[in-house]
C-alpha cells in the first residue's frame, strides 16, 4: 500500500476532476509541496516557497488552497488518486507479503521514502493533513476489498475479515519499526508481518471493531 507521489486520473465511478491546465496547475503545486515537505519538513514549508517552485502566484494558492494546511491535505488527495491496486498471486499468504514487501521497497529506498514519510511527519503536526491521511488510507484498505473476498472465497478467512484490519495487521509492525523503534526491515521481517497477519485472519481477529469497543472519534469527542 504504497504512499506514492504518483498521481494518475481518478478510477472511482462518478468522480470527475478537472483537466487540462487546472489539473497541470495542481500536479505543480503537488510536485511543489512534496519537494518543500522534504526539504523542509511541514514547519519550514512556507506558500512562498510553493509559488516559487510551482510558477503559480501565492495570490492563487492562497485563494485556492487557503494556507500551507490546505496545500498538503491537497497533495495527499491527489496521491490518493493513483491506479494503484492490492496484489493477485493466487494465495492471501502471498497477497500479504507482496502488500510487506511493497512497505519494505517504498521505505528501504531513501529517494522513495521521503516524500511518504514527509507526509506522514506532516500528520503529527497538523490535524487537517491527518484528516487527509486517514483518507488516504481509508481509501487504500477499500481497494483491499477483493483481496479479502479472494480469500474468502478460497476458504482461507472467516468472511468477516475485515479488509482494513488485515491491511493494518500486515504494516503495523513494519511502520512501528520505521517510526518508532527506528529499526532496519529487510525481508524477513516483512514476510514475519504477513505471517502474523496471516495466522490472526485466520483465528478470526481480523474483523472490523464497532464504534463501542473503538470509542469516540476526535470530532465525536470535540462535540461531546
């Protein structure tokens, strides 16, 4: 499941965005964004800087995208955009590892990894970019969707498995490493994750909690 700065025309039946030049604008302004957030990180990114590296006047940006917030929840909405599709190789212990070791190749490479993890610093220190990200994500384990049937359909899972528990079951651990613990993945441990992944899908404890045993959301708790 791969954070790509890749953007192609959106899949999703119904959905319509702009072309042409509108759409050229905004591959700039995204291509701007990712270079700030890497270079930078989500503080030292600034509207000026995008104007700069965009060609597009911070007037625009500001009317557009309303402030650097705005400007990252757009680039991450547009990454989400992608054609990207969960992995087919005939067996969910083999979908799983594919799924690890896309995590284990996006982030084992420092060219690739920095845009995505530049996104996901950006998410710790502004609450609309998180927005975007849980989106992204949200949109990510919907397209794990038939992966989860396949298996069911081959028997391998209950058919309440969840296709966005597997998904987080499976990166879970890796992500941990990445961000927190700092430690090196390699194969072994990509392919450890889909093993757990794997023998938690089938014990039937990957199905999706209820909003009682989650709790509240954030907006629910801000309400309340």
């Amino acid at each position: 499941m791969q954070l790509s700065s890749d953007a192609d025309p959106p899949r999703t039946p119904g959905t319509v965005r702009p072309g042409g030049r509108t759409a050229r604008t905004r591959a700039a302004v995204r291509d701007a964004v990712l270079a700030g957030l890497v270079d930078h990180g989500y503080p030292g990114l600034t509207v000026e800087y995008v104007a700069e590296h965009s060609g597009v006047h911070k007037t625009t940006l500001y009317r557009r995208w309303g402030g650097v917030e705005g400007l990252v929840a757009d680039a991450l909405d547009l990454a989400g955009e992608d054609t990207w599709t969960p992995p087919d190789t005939g067996s969910l212990h083999g979908d799983l590892k594919a799924l690890a070791h896309e995590v284990l190749d996006t982030f084992g490479d420092p060219s690739a990894a920095a845009a995505p993890a530049a996104f996901i610093a950006a998410a710790f220190q502004s609450d609309r970019a998180a927005r975007a990200l849980r989106a992204f994500y949200d949109e990510r384990f919907r397209r794990c969707a038939p992966l989860v049937a396949r298996a069911v359909e081959r028997g391998e899972v209950p058919e309440d498995t969840d296709p966005g528990t597997l998904a987080r079951a499976v990166s879970a651990p890796l992500f941990f490493r990445l961000f927190i613990t700092r430690e090196p993945l390699d194969r072994a441990v990509a392919d450890q994750a889909a093993a757990l992944a794997l023998a938690a899908a089938r014990a039937g404890a990957c199905t999706a909690l209820t909003s009682e045993e989650t709790g509240p959301t954030t907006e629910e708790a801000e309400v309340n």
